[in-house]
C-alpha cells in the first residue's frame, strides 16, 4: 500500500513539475551586447537624420530589429567596457562599485600615470557575488535572481566581470548555468581560428586575451563571431527543449580590436572604394549583424517569437576620440556626437540600443528620453516577474525603463545620472582621463578633477557638444555641481590625490 501510494504522490509530483514548466508563460530574453560599437557604426541611424557614417555600414538586422520593436536614442553606458559590465551585472553605477577602468591582471591597475597626480586604489579587481578577494565590489547577480526564479541562463562571449583568479572571472559565479567562451579578458587576442583565437598548437594560450572554449573551431576557417553564433544557436535549441523560459547573454568580442578581416564581407566592401582598415571595421560590423540576424531567425523557427524579448546594446563608444594613436585612419566615427571610447562626451557614453517586446513595445516606435547601463538590471527583473528586495548596503541605483517600453515618458525628467571615471586610461583626447560627469534633464556637466574645468552641455539643444555654457550659466552650473559633488559623496566615489600636497583634488561643489 505504502509502496502505491508513493507511486502515486511521485506521478502526481511529476506531472505537476512538467505542469508547472509548460505553463511558466514569461518572456524569453535574450541580451544582445556588442563591444565597442559606436553610435553610428550602424545603418540604423539613431540621429535625427541618416549621415554618411551610416551609409558606410550594412545592418539589416538591426533595421529590422528597430521596425519590430523601439529603438532608444539616448541610452548610455560607461566610457569603458570593465564599468559598464560590472553596473549591468549588480545594478550599482559605477561611483559606487569603483571598477572605474578595464580589469585583467589581479591586484594590477591598468592605469597609466601622470606627474604630480596619485591615483585611487580603485577596484581593480572587479566584481564579484562573494568571497573576501581585495579592490572587489561585492553584489548580487540578477542572472542568479532569474535563475533562482526558474530561468535556464546561458552566457556565449565576453564576460570581462573580475579580474584572472577572481570569483568573478567566471560566469558560473554569476548564476550562468552555460557559459561559453567568457573570462577574465576585455577584449580578444585575435577572430581567426587560423591562429586558434590566440591559442597555440598544443592549447596553450599565447596571449591573456586568448578566447577559451572554442576548440572545436580550430583552424576551420570560421571567425569568431560567427563561432560564437553558432554556439548561441545551439543553446537556444536546448534552452527550448527544457521547456522553461530563458536568458541568453549574447555578449560579442565584435567590434572590438584588433581589426581582423571577416572574409565573408571584406571583399564587397574593398571592391566598394573602401580602404582596407575601412573594409576590415565594416566587415566586422556586418559580421556581428549577421549574428543577429541569426539569432532572430532562430527565435522565429523556434515558435516562440511572440514571448521572446530580444534588447540590443553597445558597451562604450566606438574608438573614435584619438585617430592618430590608431595610425591615422579613422575607421570609425560617432558623428554628430563628439570624441569616442574612453571619453564622457557624448561619442564615449551613448550607445545604439534597441528593445523589441512582443505585445508591448510598438513597431518602429522611438524613445528619446534617457536611460544607463544599470537600469537593466531592475528592467529585466520586472520583464520576468522576479521580485527582488535589494540589501540596505547594496542598493540598485538603476530604475526600470518598462514603463518607457510601454510608451509612457521618463518617470521622472530631473533623473540624475552619474559617470566617474578618476583614472588614466592611457590614451589622449577629448574628455578622456581625471573625469567625472551628471546628466540631469538637458544638462550635462563634465568636470575634470585635476584641472577643475567645468563644461556644461545643454544636449537636446547641442549634441555634438560645442558650445560650453559653463561660463554663460553660473548659476546651472553651480547647482550641477552641488548635485554632482553630493551625488559622488553619497555613493562613497573616488578621486585623485594631489602629490604636491597630499591631499584630494576638489569635488566639483568646492571649486568655481
């Protein structure tokens, strides 16, 4: 009797389980993140006009992506991709979990020096969900919310989270069931699997940017984009089968350097007037769109389009504030926006950004108001019903913008959001290096710690960002200044130490 009966409570327990996964009806989400890709570097414009620099570029993809769902024209991110990655895994801006620059080595800084100035020991170290590892911000992964909540997570790509032998070099650490080909490195040794993606012969990686886990591909002549896609596709047949809702991180090394020749479209554009550099950039661009494109097609077969939500975003500017460092070519640009990667004007920090939700977002619709690369954290929470209660000490500093996908405005139109880069990122140009930012309603304020200039932005007005009213409007910017300097305090930020005297150089609020 005893032995029926058990029978049928673990029939009943298992009918209910399968039950319980075909009717688990939340959304699908997929992540689509691309590395280094400029504001422009696209044939999707997301100025108000369509400009040469996008008829430099083919992405259908994204066009048809943009004609589904509701492309966002002033979606930020951090200057530089270790920040914005770290913001996006814990919802915290990047003032207050201090991975102000790129992260590889452990306990190494990546900044270069400059006479006269001591830097701060920034969390050089990364991000990671525990452990006691020094220069570490501790937070909580929403992937392991999601997958605690019943999601299947995958990651196929660059992590870039925590620096080599952390916790956080590995997306395991994060709630990722799946992870392909992400570690410690920011970027990629090479794309071409004739050099093994930066692996010797024997395994052994020649380069720390060396891609892992793409044995397979070895020498077969596919470029790692299109490697990594095929992974990708794979998962989504396998996240499918599971019968429980998904997130698929897609996070491509594509765009970023070296730029290596996707043959399947270098030629095409060689034969298009383009400079090789030129052509090498665009077929990488096209190569990465391809993969969207494939992925697209993958979410349509699978049947389960209509409850897929599919966002597409960049991690930084694309590497356009200095072309003399890279030989003089200018193989990208973020026009009309000024300077690029690494710098917090507006080339380094917006971002191209796309969200397709079936049933919610209107076909080919626009938002104009503006979002940051933490506000994802508590947006995809909310698209897959996770509710989640931050800890008193770790508080989210991203806002959801679902209420923007439904087509309502900005929730509130004063909303303040702060960049702090108090780091030598090694490279010159406009914006870059020693400085901190606040974007609050038309105005953007930049400061620079070191020299104490103050530029002031009125962006709907002047995107390209040419005309500093810091000078014109004392009083605005006084208070962008008090709000910054408060802002930077309360978030417990950093900032460089004055050799001369030993002590710190001002916050904004303290200097005229």
């Amino acid at each position: 009797m005893r032995s029926r009966l058990n029978l049928f409570c673990l029939a009943a327990l298992s009918a209910s389980i399968a039950n319980a996964k075909i009717t688990d009806k939340r959304p699908d989400i997929i992540l689509f993140m691309v590395d280094d890709m400029g504001w422009q570097d696209t044939s999707l414009p997301f100025a108000s006009d369509t400009t040469a620099y996008n008829r430099m570029f083919r992405t259908p993809n994204m066009e048809r992506l943009a004609a589904s769902g509701m492309k966002f024209t002033q979606a930020y991110a951090c200057a530089i991709s270790s920040p914005t990655r770290c913001s996006l895994i814990t919802g915290a801006n990047n003032a207050r979990h201090r991975v102000t620059n790129w992260t590889l080595q452990r306990d190494k800084s990546t900044d270069d020096s400059m006479l006269g100035v001591i830097l701060p020991e920034w969390n050089w170290n990364g991000v990671a969900q525990s452990g006691e590892v020094n220069n570490t911000y501790i937070g909580r992964s929403f992937v392991d919310l999601l997958r605690q909540s019943g999601y299947h997570t995958i990651h196929v790509g660059k992590a870039h989270f925590g620096a080599i032998n952390t916790p956080g070099e590995n997306p395991a650490h994060w709630g990722f069931e799946t992870n392909i080909a992400g570690h410690a490195g920011g970027g990629l040794a090479t794309y071409l699997s004739e050099n093994n993606y930066g692996h010797r012969p024997d395994g052994s990686a020649y380069s720390l940017l060396a891609i892992p886990g793409l044995e397979k591909y070895w020498g077969s002549g596919v470029f790692a984009t299109e490697a990594l896609t095929q992974e990708a596709l794979k998962e989504i047949d396998r996240a499918v089968a599971y019968e429980q809702p998904y997130f698929l991180y897609m996070s491509h090394y594509a765009v970023h350097i070296p730029i290596d020749k996707d043959m399947r479209f270098y030629n095409d554009y060689i034969d298009r007037g383009y400079s090789p550099k030129e052509a090498a950039y665009a077929s990488l661009v096209e190569g990465m769109d391809k993969s969207l494109g494939d992925i697209l097609d993958k979410v349509e077969q699978s049947g389960r389009a209509d409850r897929t939500i599919i966002i597409f975003m960049s991690d930084n500017g694309g590497l356009a504030s200095q072309p003399e460092w890279r030989d003089g070519e200018l193989y990208t640009q973020n026009y009309p926006l000024r300077s690029g990667k690494g710098s917090l004007l507006e080339g380094g920090i917006r971002e191209p950004m796309i969200v397709c939700w079936p049933g919610v977002t209107t076909p080919g619709s626009e938002c104009n108001d503006y979002t940051m690369i933490e506000d994802f954290y508590p947006t995809i929470l909310e698209m897959a019903d996770v509710d989640f209660v931050p800890d008193a000490d770790k508080p989210i500093d991203g806002f959801s913008f679902v209420p923007m996908l439904r087509g309502e405005p900005m929730p509130d139109p004063e909303r303040e959001i702060v960049w702090n880069f108090p780091n030598i990122w090694g490279n010159e140009g406009p914006g870059i290096n020693l400085n901190t930012a606040l974007r609050r309603g038309q105005y953007k304020l930049i400061y620079n710690y070191v020299t104490g200039e103050k530029e002031l932005y009125d962006i709907p007005a002047d995107i390209s960002e040419t005309t500093n009213l810091a000078t014109q409007l004392p009083e605005v910017t006084a208070f962008m200044s008090k709000r910054l300097g408060q802002r930077l305090r309360d978030m417990d930020a950093q900032r460089p130490v004055d050799a001369a005297t030993g002590e710190p150089f001002p916050w904004p609020d303290e200097i005229d």
